[in-house]
C-alpha cells in the first residue's frame, strides 16, 4: 500500500458572495417561429434515398460474394 500523505487537500469548490440573478426570459415575451421543414431541409431527401440505393447495393454485393468465396 502507498504511503499516504498528510497534506490536507484544498477544496476546488469556491463560494460566491454574490447572489445568483436568472437570466431566462419570461415565457409570455418569447415569439413563435414556425419553420417549413420542406424548405429548409430539401436535400435530405435525395440524401436519404442515395444511401438506401447504396445500402441495398451493397447488400447485394456481400450476398452474391458469399456463394462465390
């Protein structure tokens, strides 16, 4: 066993003598966004179906290599 030290340690933890103010806004002053996701994230979609095409490619890749190797 490692022989133990007897420095006392130092707290990390330091107190504040100042009080703690909030800084959220009220719920009644924030406004409603609304956003149209069509719009905003149109290339998703060409994303997505290129990596289904991808996926359902390479799963034929490794079906069709299992009967060969």
């Amino acid at each position: 066993m490692a022989k133990r030290s007897r420095k006392s340690r130092k707290s990390t933890t330091r107190t504040s003598s100042r009080p703690v103010q909030s800084v959220a806004k009220p719920a009644a002053s924030r406004t409603q966004v609304t956003v149209d996701f069509a719009k905003e994230y149109f290339y998703v979609y060409d994303d997505m179906r290129t990596m289904l095409i991808l996926t359902v490619l390479m799963a034929l890749v490794m079906f069709g290599l299992s009967f060969v190797l």
